[in-house]
C-alpha cells in the first residue's frame, strides 16, 4: 500500500503538466484500482487509446496517450511504449497537426523493434508527408516511404492493405491515376484474404472517390454503393464513419452527374457526427443548392462549412470551399465578392500544391476578369489552363465556354463558336463514358449551358438551321445514341421547341424543303400558361365551355406561330412534355387540336436509318393483377378492359390475375408479339424515374416490373400500350426529355408506345382502349387508331367528351 500510494504521488506530479490530464488520471486510476497487473495496466490503457482513433474521437485519444514517465510508473514493455509512440502520432496526424506527427515518427524506432509497429509507423509518416507536401520532390520522397512500407509488409495482408490504400492516395494527389486505382484494388484484395470488411469498404469508397475525380461518375456510384454495403455489415467503430460519409460521397457523386434532386435529397438526409463530416457535408449541399439556382439557402451552409474547416484545420478543404463561395458569386455575377473569395483561395493554395485545386481557381479567375470587362487578361489564363494535359473534362468544358465568351467579347465570332463546339464535344465525350442509362441522362441535363449558349450565338448570327443541329445533338442520347439519321417525317410536319428566356425557339421541319425558324414566347410564360391550362384540365373542366382566354392562349403562344395544317410530330422541351396537344384550344370557331391533326411524341428528330419490320399480329395481354402492397388494390375496371381487347386478338396470350407477374411479363415480352397491353396501376418514381413501375401479381420476388429492367428487353412490338396512371414519366430532364415507361419501350425496341401523362380513368379507359384496338384490327396505324378512339368520346354528347377522359393517352414514337 505505502508503494501504490507513493506511486499516485508521483502520478499526481506528472499530470499536472500533461495536456488531457484529468480525463488520463481518471482511467489509470481506475486502472491502478483493478487487479491486473501493471504492464497489463498499460495495455488496457492502449486499447482505450486505439479504440478512441478507431472511433475518430481524436482529442479524446490524445488525452489517453502517457507521458514516457507515466509509462514507467506502470511499467509498459517496450514494445508497448512504441505502439504508444506511433498511435500518438496517428492522432496528431488526424487532427491535422502535421508538423507535431512527423516530429514523433521521423526518427526510426530503436533496434529490436515489431515490424507491424514499425509499418504503421512508416505508412503513418509517409501519408502524412505526401498530405504536407508543397512541390513533386516532395510528394516523391513521401511516396519513398510508402513503397517501402508496402514491400516490407507484402506477406502481412491486413497491413498491405492498410498501407496500399495511403498510397493510392498519395498518388491520386500526383495525378497518377492508373497507379492509385491499382493500389485500392491491393487493398481491397489484401482486406477480401483477411475478412477485414473495413479495410474493404475503405477500398471501394477510395475507389469511389477516384472515379469521380476522373469524371466516371456511373462507376463511382457503384463503388460508394459497395463501401455502403461493406460498412453497413461490419461491427468495427470506424465502419460507422465509412458508411455515413459513403452516403455524403454517393450524394456529391449524383451531384456531379448532374442529377441535383436526388443529390440533394440524399445529401440532406446526411447527419454529420463531427466537423470533418459537417464541413463536407454542407460544402455538396451548398454546391447542389446552387446547381438548383437556391443561391440563399446555398450561402448558410457555406458558412457552416467554412467555419467546421477551420476549427479542424484542413486547409485543403478550405480551399474547396472558397471556391465553392466564389463559384456561387460569379454565378450572381457579383464580381467584387467573387474576387475576394478566389483571392483568399489563391493564397490558400500558395501554402498547398494541388494542380486541379489551382487549376479550378484560375478558370474562376478567368471567369470572373471576363465578368469584370477584363477578357484581354482573362484570355490568357484559359489558354494555359486547357494547354494543361491534366486538366479533367469537368476542368475543359468550362473553360472552352469562357474562352467563347471572351472571344464574344471581343468581337471574334468564329473564334467564340469554335470554343463552343469544343465544349459540346468535351461533354459529350464523357457522357459517352458512362455506362449507366440515368447518370447518362442527368449528366447532359446538368450541362445544358453549353447547348444553349452556342444556339444563342449561332441564332445572333442568324445560322438558325445550325442552331437546330446544336438543338438536335442535346436531345435522346441516351435513348438512341444519335445512331440514326436526321429525316424529316414523311406524313408531317416536326414542331421542334427549346425553350429559354428572354425567349424560346421553334423550328417547323416541313416533310419536304428547309425548317424554320420562329421566335416564341420566354419559358416562364410558357409555363404558365401550360400549368394553368393542364390544372384546368385535370379538374375533369370542359375547356371548349367553362375556360376562354386561359384555354387558347397555349396554342396561341405554342401552334399558331408554325401555321402548319397537317399532321404533327412533336419534339417538346421542359414543361412542354406535360402537355397533351391535342388538348388546345384551335380557333375558327374554337374546337380541340385533335380535330385537325393526328398529334405524335417524339424525342428527337434523329431516327433509325433501318425501318422495323412487324412480323406478328398477335397480341399479349397483362394485367387485372392481385391486389398488392403499397396500397395498390385490385382495379374494379382491369378485368373488362382485358377481357374486352384479348376477345380481338383471339390468337394472343393474356397473364392476367395471379399469372401477371413481373417476371412472367418480361419473359413474355422476348416472344414475338404485334402489340402488348398493360391494364394495371403504376408507381412513378420523380427522384429516379426509371425506377417507375407497373403493379403486377407478387411472384415471391416482386410485384413490380420496373423501366429499368423493361429497356434491356428486346421488344420487338408495333405498339405497346401503357393503361396505367402516369406511365409516360414523373420527370423530364432537359435534353433527354420525359424519362419513364414510353421512354423505356422506345428504347426496348417498341415501334410505338401509347401511355399516359396523368391519372386515367378506370370506367371510360375500357371503352378507349376497345375502340382504339377496333381501328387497330381495320389496319390503321397507331397514332392515327388512338386519334379515332378519342374523337368518338370527344363527340359522345356524354361527360367523357372532357379531355380528362380521353387527354390523358399520348402517342409517342422514336
């Protein structure tokens, strides 16, 4: 007793000068007060130490660490006192506390040492002087250490693993990409031999993280999707953090596809548990806010994250986040507050070397000399920055748009349309790089401002017929790839709109001779007046007897510029894709656009250069589905309306009950069949439309056939009919258009698709549908068979002449 006793005194003395003092005496003394021995002691004291950096609780960690006189007191081998030598350093290097870690783990450990020790040590030290370093000597000699490292632990897989995913680190900041990417794969695979499903899910995010960076954004959303799942299943503290901050990379990654709506929601979603996380957080919410044009909600969570970098004190996201405020001030074009904040942001990079940060600032220092009337000294930046070979293409775009702008500016017009269509290119050129049908979507509706500043220079130029090509290019990418040819439609006229402000663009595409061009009314007009219109609609009105001004002014504003008279093909664009056309109000006297044209859909005026070839008239028939969850009960009418069109096509094949499942309708759909028919409730899906559904009977798997299983079905019908509420889409993107079942059919193969843009009707559908088919079976075509349908309700004399009945089918075509 008097030994322990004077053992506390001498403890007492000691942690009177130790940094965390009460929170370390508190646990020896709980320590001394056990029955363990004291090096065991020593050990548990490490344990709470290691679990605290596992845990990211940093300060907490550091406040466990010893004094070497503590360390004596409770007699720690060796061994132990090393461990506790680099742990220390670890917790100084998270912080960040650069200088302080080096300082700790430069000398070599003394002869005698554990190799496992001496590699975290090593690993720790090497990460830490490629995070530190200002120039490439630098970053190399770092890299030095880590190879090193790396070689010497090869037959220790848990800490290769460790080791390899600093190094492909380090080597990402050098822009040796191909080189990172191996490393993360050791990593992951060192971490697969192992079972260590941290280490993995460390991996992929790493991964992840990479593919972003290099603008391979559909490959970075399935490896932060993998680090999610990895996580989500690992026990260990730190896979808390892998997993949370995995969902804040997923958020930024849909926000760098362009997809800003579920960016934002699942960003939104994000709860950050320290400042790290928060100021990465709120710097991608910040940016998808002004991606959205929220530019006031943007503002406070750049503040918040400014704030969270510096008490952490990162640098280099400060420095993201700098740029971030001078982005959003260029974009109000408040030039002074731009070049205050990129001024901060250069001097932050005078401390770092990072080429892509330096890189981002001197495009937003072009951007802004241009915005300033500046554009003699702004061109030159942009020349070096896009003569930079490592400049990524999210880097190229923006910068061949400045550089136009600055030609513009000074009067070079050819010079300024050149730079554009290298923009177009630079866009389309990694669009053409992702392989997943939605990012490629969102991706090209993010970046429409390349678009539609050089249709704006080509119309000032008054080159209208290039300004439409330009149109064209932007439109169903991802839908056909633009492997077709651009063909006028033979049996009518192409309405083609973009739509913009102060104005938007018409081009009529005659069957035969040159497209025009007229100038229409701005967006927000437009919109309005579609809005009001469709509202008015959907409230079951008659518009022909219950609505005057409001009831023609879309087709006033939209039609009666083109004067066409004949039948219709339309290209829409925006809020246009939620308007049924036959819908307005003609004049002379007033009577429904239906009466004098045969109106069709379509996304772009590119079409396949081979025509299909029908070689069936059977028919397949699904629906009338068991009730299933979600609400989706059993349709009263589905029934009546199957039985009513399979009576038609007596050799066709009908799933209708518990027979109508997904999966029985899409191995259905790979047989050959003339038309396909769907009689069920729909679910669709805004935030990721091809995730829309049709509500079959549950097949123990699922109860929904999804779009996005439905466009890699080779479906080879003349016409798919969609009798469900909505199955048009939820959500148009810009370019691609209205993204949902049609889109998928047409995309299957389908040669026609009818489907609808709103809640249909259960009772009158049957009775549409019956008569549309009777045309059918007299051989009219698609568009025009629907048209027949619709005009004997039009002319019933009954309530289902009000186009809520009959407006809600739309015919679309590729």
């Amino acid at each position: 007793m008097p030994m322990q006793d004077s053992g506390l005194r001498r403890l007492g003395d000691i942690f009177r000068n130790s940094p965390g003092r009460f929170a370390l005496l508190g646990v020896v003394l709980s320590l001394l007060a056990s029955c363990s021995s004291t090096s065991q002691k020593a050990g548990e004291l490490y344990e709470k130490a290691r679990a605290a950096y596992d845990d990211e609780r940093y300060e907490e960690g550091l406040a466990l660490i010893p004094s070497d006189a503590v360390l004596e007191e409770l007699r720690a081998p060796r061994g132990l006192r090393d461990r506790f030598l680099v742990l220390h350093g670890e917790l100084l290097a998270a912080k960040p506390d650069y200088d302080a870690a080096e300082k700790l783990l430069a000398p070599p450990l003394a002869p005698g040492f554990d190799a496992v020790t001496d590699w975290v040590r090593r690993r720790t030290l090497g990460f830490l002087r490629c995070r530190k370093a200002k120039t490439a000597q630098e970053r190399e000699t770092a890299l030095v250490v880590l190879d090193g490292a790396a070689a010497d632990a090869a037959g220790n897989p848990s800490e290769f693993g460790q080791i390899q995913l600093r190094r492909g680190a380090c080597l990402q900041r050098m822009s040796r990409f191909d080189e990172a990417s191996q490393a993360f794969v050791l990593a992951r695979n060192a971490a697969r031999t192992v079972g260590d499903s941290t280490i993995e899910a460390r991996s992929e995010s790493a991964l992840g993280n990479l593919n972003g960076a290099l603008d391979r954004y559909d490959n970075a959303v399935v490896h932060i999707t993998a680090a999610i799942q990895l996580a989500e299943k690992s026990a260990a503290p730190a896979a808390r953090h892998i997993a949370r901050r995995a969902v804040d990379n997923l958020g930024w990654q849909l926000y760098a596809v362009g997809d800003y709506e579920r960016a934002l929601e699942t960003l939104s979603k994000f709860q950050a548990a320290n400042d790290r996380e928060r100021m990465t957080n709120r710097q991608n919410l910040a940016e998808t806010l002004i991606a959205l044009g929220e530019y006031d909600k943007a503002a406070p969570h750049f503040e918040e994250a400014l704030k969270a970098s510096r008490r952490v004190g990162d640098r280099s996201y400060e420095l993201l986040i700098l740029q971030g405020l001078a982005a959003m001030a260029a974009e109000r074009r408040n030039w002074f507050e731009a070049a205050r904040w990129n001024g901060e942001a250069e001097r932050v990079i005078g401390e770092l070397s990072q080429s892509d940060a330096s890189l981002r600032t001197q495009l937003l220092k072009a951007r802004i000399l241009n915005g300033q009337g500046q554009s003699a000294e702004a061109e030159p930046l942009l020349r070096k920055i896009l003569a930079d070979s490592p400049a990524s293409p999210s880097i190229r775009w923006p910068a061949h748009l400045v550089l136009s702008q600055v030609h513009g500016a000074r009067g070079r017009t050819a010079l300024a349309e050149a730079e554009l269509y290298k923009a177009i290119e630079v866009v389309e050129g990694a669009q053409t790089g992702l392989s997943n049908s939605e990012d490629r979507i969102a991706f090209l509706s993010g970046r429409m401002q390349v678009y539609r500043e050089a249709i704006q220079l080509l119309l000032n130029q008054r080159k209208e017929i290039e300004a439409l090509r330009v149109a064209e290019r932007s439109r169903a990418r991802a839908l056909n790839g633009k492997k077709g040819v651009w063909r006028a439609r033979a049996n009518g006229a192409v309405l083609f709109y973009w739509l913009d402000e102060p104005a938007s663009h018409l081009w009529v595409i005659p069957p035969s001779g040159a497209p025009r061009y007229i100038r229409i009314a701005g967006e927000r007009e437009i919109q309005e007046a579609v809005q009001r219109h469709t509202q008015f609609i959907l409230r079951a009105r008659d518009p022909l007897t219950d609505n005057s001004r409001d009831a023609r002014q879309p087709y006033e504003m939209l039609v009666a510029p083109a004067g066409v008279k004949s039948d219709v093909f339309i290209v829409p664009d925006g809020v246009l894709h939620q308007l049924n056309w036959e819908t307005l109000i003609a004049p002379g006297p007033d009577h429904y656009w239906i009466e004098d044209a045969t109106i069709s859909v379509i996304p772009s005026v590119t079409t396949a250069s081979v025509p299909r070839v029908r070689t069936s008239d059977r028919m397949l028939v699904v629906g009338d589905a068991a009730a299933a969850g979600d609400g989706f009960g059993r349709l009263k009418f589905a029934g009546d309306e199957i039985t009513r069109i399979a009576s038609l096509f007596p050799n066709g094949k009908t799933l209708r009950d518990a027979g109508a499942t997904p999966r029985s309708a899409a191995e259905a759909m790979k047989e050959e069949f003339g038309y396909i028919h769907f009689a069920a409730h729909a679910s669709a899906n805004r935030l990721r439309p091809l995730e829309s559904a049709v509500i079959l009977s549950n097949d123990s798997l699922s109860y929904k056939l999804y779009a996005r299983d439905v466009v890699t079905l080779p479906v080879k019908a003349r016409l798919v009919t969609l009798s469900a509420c909505q199955a048009a889409g939820a959500r148009s993107f810009k370019g691609e258009g209205l993204i949902g079942f049609a889109w998928a059919f047409l995309g299957a193969g389908a040669e026609n698709v009818v489907a609808t843009l709103w809640e249909v009707d259960d009772a009158s559908t049957p009775q549409l549908m019956e008569q549309m088919y009777r045309q059918l079976r007299l051989g009219r075509a698609p568009a025009v068979a629907l048209r027949e349908a619709k005009l004997a309700m039009l002319r019933s004399g009954t309530a289902l002449r009000k186009p809520f009945f009959w407006g809600a089918f739309l015919h679309f075509q590729p």
